[in-house]
C-alpha cells in the first residue's frame, strides 16, 4: 500500500488495520482442555467445537493441505518481495520505482509471516486469511514496481507494461484486504453486525473498478511522468483520458472513505467489548494511530510511516501472545524451551571437548565421547529449568503451575473447613485467570460456592477423590490474562486433586456434623420419651399409690377390711410399676446381653419361634462396643421378626462375623422381597442404626431365593 507510487497514479487505501482473537470455546465435561484444556479444559481445556471459526473448503481442513498453502503463501509473498528489493537497489537511480519508501515493503514483508504463524496454530481464522491474501498483494506490488523499472531500464518497454498491470493490481487487492476488509473482520472472524455487510460488498466493489481503471487507463503527460520514458499501456483506452484523473481522485476518496468506516466499526466494536477483547484491539490500532501520525508528518517522515505500518502485523502478534488468543503462546514456549537447550547444550558440548582437548592427549578417542557424555547428563536438568522459566516468563507468578499449587495448599491449610471452598475458589479463579469458579458437592445439604461470573456455558471439570465422584469444578470463560488450552489444562490438572481433597473434606465435615446432630436429636428424643413414660406412667401410677396408702391408713381404725382390700390393690399397682420399670431399662438395653452376650441373646431370639434358625459366629464378640452390640441385636431381632411375620420361610441363618467391622447376616429362604419393595419402619430402623455408626445396611434378594440382609457396623466409630 502506499500513497502515490512513482511510476503508477491510483486511488489506494491509506493503511492497514487488523486484530484478531479466536471466541472462547465452550467447553465440555469430558474434555481436557484440553481442556480443554479443561477447559477450565474447556477448557481447555475440555471437547471441542464441532467446527472452528473460519472453518472453510474440506480440503483445507486437512493438516498437510493447509501446511502447503501456510508455506506457499507466507514463502511467495517473501520471495516475491526480496526479489522486488535485490532489483531495486540494482537500479540506475532514475529508473528507482520509490518502494522502499512505501507500506508495501513492509506489508509484504510482515503481514504474511505473521498470518502464518498464526494458521500454523488454528483453523485458519478469517483474519490471518485476510492478512495473508492481502500482504501477498502487497508483495506482488513491490516485485511488479522493481520489474517494471528493470524492463523499462533494458529498454523493453513493453514487458515493463505488464508487470506494470501485475503491480497495479496486487496494489489495489493488497490494501483493500488490509485496509477495508480486515478490520471489518477483526477480531474473531465476523463482522460486527450484518449492517456491515454493505461495506463489504461496496469494498469489493470499488476493488474491481480501481483494477479496471489501472488496467484500461491512458499513459499521464511526459511532464507529469516520473521515470525517463513512458511505460506504454497496450489496453489502455485514449477516449479516458479526460476523465482519468477524475474517476481517479472519486475512486481514493471512495476508499479512503471506507476505510475510515472500516477503522470506525472496529473502534465501536472496541468501545462495547469486554475489557480483554478491548485490550486485544487497542494494540494494532494504536500502531495504526502510529502510523496516521508519521504519514501526516510529511514526505520527511514517510520512511517512519513505512515502518510503522509494519508494526501493525506486529502488534497483532504481541496482542495474540500476551492475550493468548489462539492459544499459539504453547508453541512459543517450547520454542524458546528448544532454542534454549540447542544453545546450552551446544555451549556445553563445545566447551567440555575443548577443556577435553586441552586436557587429554588422546582427544579424538575420548573428547567427543566426554563431551556427549556431560551434554546429555545436562539435557533434561536443563530442559526443566527452562521450561520453568518460560512459564514464569509468559504467564508470569499467576500462571505457574507450582506456585498455583503451593497457594491451594496454604489457603487450604489455613483456612476452616467451613470457608475452605471459598478461599479454594478464588485461588482458582486467580490463578487459571476465568471470569468465574464455581464448585458443586455431591451432596443435597451442601450449597454451591461461586466466585465471580461463571457465564451462560462454564466448562465442568469432574472431581474425584480416590475414584469416588465428590463433585464438580464449574470454570467461566477465560479473563485479562487468558493462557492457552494445553496450559491451562496442565494447571486444571494441578488443581483439581487439591479440590477433590476439599471436597471430601467439607462432605466428611458435613457428615460428621449432620451425624452429631442425629446423636443429639435421638438423645434429646430418647430423654423425651423417658420424660413422657415416667411422667404419664410412673408418676402418675407412684401418686395413685400414695393416695391408696393414705386412705388405707386411714381405713385400718375404722374399716379394716377396706384397707386390706386397699393394701392389696396397692399390690398389684407395685407389680404393674415394676413392670414398666423393667420395660424402660429394656428399651435402653436389652437386658439379655449383659446376661448372655452378643451371641447368647441373638441364640435366644432364634429359639423363640419358627422358622428353625441357625446361629453362626466367627471373631471374638464378647468385648463389642456396646452401641454395636445394641445395633447388631435390634437388627437381628428386626430380621427375625419380619422372617416370622411375612417370608413363609422354612428354615433361616444368622451370621455374627466380627473383623474389622462387625457384619451382621440374616438370611432366609422365603419367598423373597415382594415386585415393588415397601420401605416400612422396621426396614428404616435397621439403615438407620447401621448409619448412626457410619456403617451401611443392604436388604435384597438372597442367592437361591429368599431375602437377606446384611449391615456392616464400624467398630471404632462405636468406640467414639
């Protein structure tokens, strides 16, 4: 691009402008980010799309395909443009065309490297394509300009003349792409609005009348002409010639003006964007302000502007590595990784054979062999050490992987299980840099914990401790200092360990304290119930007797029949408390296992009735804690009872085995658990004493038929 070129009159866009960044994709359970990594793979991490932006013609979708086209054009452009120098600078100077002094130069020098170093990376994003497309016109103009002075020089005008054409049109496609075009696409690939597309059909438009105007055009007057002799135009229609300079002059205000528009849609696109996407535009429009500035300065300062429409490819470079938009700053790293070690390792095989050389006599047999030796001793030290600097020197503190680690462990370890997820979730989102985190348990009583805006799509990073699904980490969309997938994955799975830990922590806390509180509310309910029986029964049985004493006192003087009959019924009221007395203690425990133990009082239920019942015994159970020796025995009793009532068995097993828990086994050979189980009380009383030693009680079918149930009793938290 330039503004007017020596040797050539046309209309030409004034300057290119460009940003790109990919959206982020939404990411997925299942996927590493990974992500997307997952994200937070995807992360991102983390599946992907099922079809990336700017995804195109099938063809180009395949690897090698879009190599050959990334090299092809990325490798013309620069030859093409190389070529254009090494003939220029060959040039008597009154044939010299003036591209050095032009955008051109540096379009074609700058925007294809950069295009391909970013479709090396993605699926080629509308704005690299554009970039591409347009500083090969670019190039194309500055090898067309260079050749045609060198034809015009050797005196064959005639050649000069097309090449004259190829320069013109690679001029006019060049900056319309760059100039119009791009910004409009910038910087994800779309046009802000479908209000927009007009512009693109009218940038379209005016490209093809300029290429036909250049094409068709008249040759200006010889005192108007800046080289010695007049390249002939063999297409060029005469009957044009008085309004050459007019359309001319209509045509450059018509670009310059859609280009202005072009700038303008990228702007508002900056002013309503979120603060990354703002900060991801504000690097090439500035180097595009640049470049306004140097290009008003005057014809002094046309080679500043020249460089300055370089930086603009530039500032989308650094735009997309310091905001990694397309997550390229991956292969950046293992570059710098890989070029580091060529060097040291290298600097280390040199210096080792030369100190070996120095050193040995025989160097040709042992110096090489030293040398290697110490270079691949040193290999993967070295290669650690750099890739921890890399890191450090890309994400910086936030986004190392090690120091992410050591803040989950000391918010972790200095926070209180009750705020552990909230100080866990705001290290998260610090250090993967997402909008927001957001962690889910697996368990009802326990509520979600947010920090920040997750967003409409979060990424869902499964946490699993110990191969137990706890919950899930919810990861927002990427924030100012978005990394790319593979490394955000790594830093998920740096994290999510430490998050299942306290999950598992937070659900055992929760356990632990929804346990305390049934041990309360059964205390507090047994006390009740004990309040109400010996208020209701007692108390009022014990009044009763007081007062039947009292009248038989009174009686025994004047009708001592009465009171005899009196101290009788007196009697059997004592009975009846004794009865109820005993009845209490057996509801705190069965008195039968202080008489018999554990094994003797489930031998005494067995031989209270039918079916006939065996009774079988593995482990020491005399020294049992004594709340599972009341669980075992009440369900026990609560089997039995429901053999005797409904299974219609024959004949039915009890197994007492005591190891590390104590499991007990009833087992029938009845006709089974009926289509659609019934949960009654007694079957809930038996999952619920199980459970209040943090033990597990399973009623189901029995092998052969029958029903069993089997509940497994911690003893040590029995012990508790």
């Amino acid at each position: 691009m330039c503004t007017k070129e020596r040797g050539r009159d046309a209309a030409a866009p004034a300057v290119p402008e460009a940003s790109g960044r990919k959206t982020p994709e939404a990411p997925g359970p299942a996927r590493r980010e990974g992500t997307d990594a997952p994200a937070f793979p995807a992360a991102r991490d983390s599946p992907r799309p099922a079809r990336r932006e700017g995804a195109g013609p099938a063809f180009a979708s395949l690897p090698g395909a879009r190599l050959v086209v990334i090299v092809v054009v990325a490798a013309t452009a620069l030859t093409l443009t190389v070529i254009g120098i090494v003939i220029t600078v060959n040039l008597p100077p009154e044939w010299f065309p003036g591209i050095f002094v032009t955008p051109d130069l540096a379009c074609g020098l700058t925007f294809p490297v950069v295009a391909a170093f970013l479709l090396a990376h993605r699926s080629r994003p509308a704005t690299a394509w554009l970039m591409s497309a347009g500083g090969l016109g670019c190039a194309v103009n500055v090898f067309g300009s260079a050749m045609m002075s060198y034809s015009g020089a050797s005196g064959d005008l005639a050649t000069a003349g097309y090449y004259r054409y190829a320069g013109g049109i690679g001029w006019i496609v060049g900056g319309t792409l760059l100039a119009i075009v791009l910004p409009l696409y910038s910087p994800d690939g779309r046009l802000p609005s479908r209000r927009w597309r007009p512009l693109v059909v009218a940038a379209v438009a005016v490209m093809v009348v300029e290429t036909v105007r250049l094409v068709v055009r008249p040759a200006p007057p010889a005192k108007d002409y800046p080289l010695p002799q007049i390249i002939p135009n063999p297409l060029a229609i005469d009957a044009l010639a008085p309004y050459n300079l007019t359309i001319q002059n209509f045509l450059a205000g018509l670009i310059n003006l859609l280009a202005v528009l072009s700038l303008l849609s990228l702007a508002l696109r900056a002013r309503r964007a979120d603060p990354v996407l703002r900060r991801q535009i504000a690097w090439p429009l500035t180097a595009f302000a640049v470049y306004v500035v140097f290009l008003l300065a005057g014809a002094a300062w046309h080679v500043a502007a020249t460089v300055a429409t370089g930086l603009i490819p530039v500032a989308i470079a650094f735009s997309v590595l310091r905001y990694r938009l397309y997550g390229i700053d991956t292969v950046v790293s293992r570059a710098f990784v890989a070029a580091g070690l060529i060097a040291a390792v290298s600097a280390v095989y040199f210096g080792v054979g030369a100190l070996a050389g120095l050193t040995l006599s025989d160097y040709d047999r042992i110096g090489g062999l030293t040398a290697a030796l110490f270079a691949g001793v040193v290999f993967h030290p070295l290669r650690l050490v750099l890739r921890r600097w890399v890191d450090r020197l890309m994400y910086g503190t936030h986004g190392d992987p090690r120091a992410l680690a050591a803040r989950l462990a000391h918010e972790v370890g200095g926070a209180d299980p009750a705020n552990a997820l909230a100080a866990v979730t705001a290290v998260i989102r610090d250090g993967l840099s997402v909008t927001g985190v957001a962690v889910e348990v697996d368990d009802p009583g326990i509520r979600r914990v947010e920090a920040g805006l997750l967003g409409p799509a979060p990424r869902t990073v499964p946490l699993v401790w110990h191969g137990e699904p706890v919950g899930r980490l919810l990861l927002g969309a990427p924030g100012p200092r978005r990394f790319a997938a593979a490394h955000n994955d790594r830093l998920i799975a740096v994290v999510t360990p430490y998050v299942a830990d306290v999950v598992h922590a937070v659900r055992m806390t929760a356990d632990l304290q929804r346990s305390r509180e049934r041990i309360l509310t059964a205390r507090e309910e047994e006390r009740r119930r004990l309040r109400r029986d010996l208020h209701d029964g007692l108390g009022h049985a014990l009044t009763d007797m007081a007062m039947s004493i009292n009248m038989a006192r009174i009686s025994m003087r004047t009708a001592p029949a009465s009171a005899e009959r009196l101290l009788a019924e007196l009697r059997g009221g004592m009975d009846a408390v004794g009865q109820e007395i005993r009845e209490l203690v057996y509801g705190l425990r069965p008195p039968t296992l202080d008489e018999l133990g554990l094994a003797g009082a489930v031998r005494a239920l067995a031989a209270e009735g039918e079916p006939q019942v065996a009774v079988e015994t593995e482990g020491d159970l005399s020294d049992l804690p004594a709340a599972a020796e009341v669980a075992a025995y009440r369900i026990a009793q609560e089997g039995l009872t429901n053999i005797r009532k409904h299974a219609r068995a024959r004949s039915a097993t009890v197994s007492l085995r005591r190891g590390e828990s104590l499991v007990v086994r009833v087992q029938d050979d009845g006709h089974g658990l009926p289509a659609v189980p019934r949960s009654g009380i007694g079957l809930l009383s038996m999952r619920e004493r199980a459970a209040e030693l943090g033990g597990t009680c399973v009623i189901g079918a029995a092998p052969g038929g029958g029903t069993v149930v089997e509940a497994v009793l911690p003893i040590s938290a029995a012990q508790m």
